[in-house]
C-alpha cells in the first residue's frame, strides 16, 4: 500500500507576506499549497507493516509555488519563497 492512500489531498491557496528580494517591496502573495490530511480509517486490504505505518502518519501540507513574481509594475522579477518551509506538518 503506498503513502498516498492514507491521505485526501486537496489544493489550498493561503496567503503570506514576502519581500521581493531586487525592489524590495513588500507585499502579500497567494501560494498554493496541497494540503494532505490523513484520512479517518485505515483503507482496506492492509497488513500490519501498513496498520504501524497509517499510526504514525500526520497530516501536512506541501508548498507548491516556487518562484514567485514581483507585484511592483516596475519590478516584475521573479524571486524564489525564501523564508517559508516547502513542508509543514499541520
């Protein structure tokens, strides 16, 4: 049984303020997320390696949008999301 079969996963959009790192201007950006969340009962047809595997599981979130672009017209650069982890456990 594979990792994805304990979880529903869904995108999400949140969002953050970040300083663009060539005009530094501030503002709020919306990143896209895909939340997994750990489903409520264990699928069928599991054994007990799957059973230990499904108790330890939590649900998390991963960043899905990598370089952002600048909002500032005369800026427009792209910028990687620096300061923001790519994984978070919810």
């Amino acid at each position: 049984m594979e990792e994805r079969d304990f979880f529903d996963e869904r995108p999400e959009q949140r969002t953050h303020v970040m300083t663009c790192p060539h005009c530094g201007q501030q503002g709020e950006y919306q990143i896209e997320w895909v939340v997994r969340r750990k489903k409520a009962q264990l699928p069928r047809g599991a054994d007990d390696r799957d059973r230990a595997r499904f108790a330890k599981a939590q649900s998390y979130m991963v960043r899905r949008d990598d370089p952002m672009g600048c909002k500032n017209i005369r800026c427009r650069k792209r910028f990687d999301v620096v300061g923001i982890q790519s994984v978070a456990f919810i």
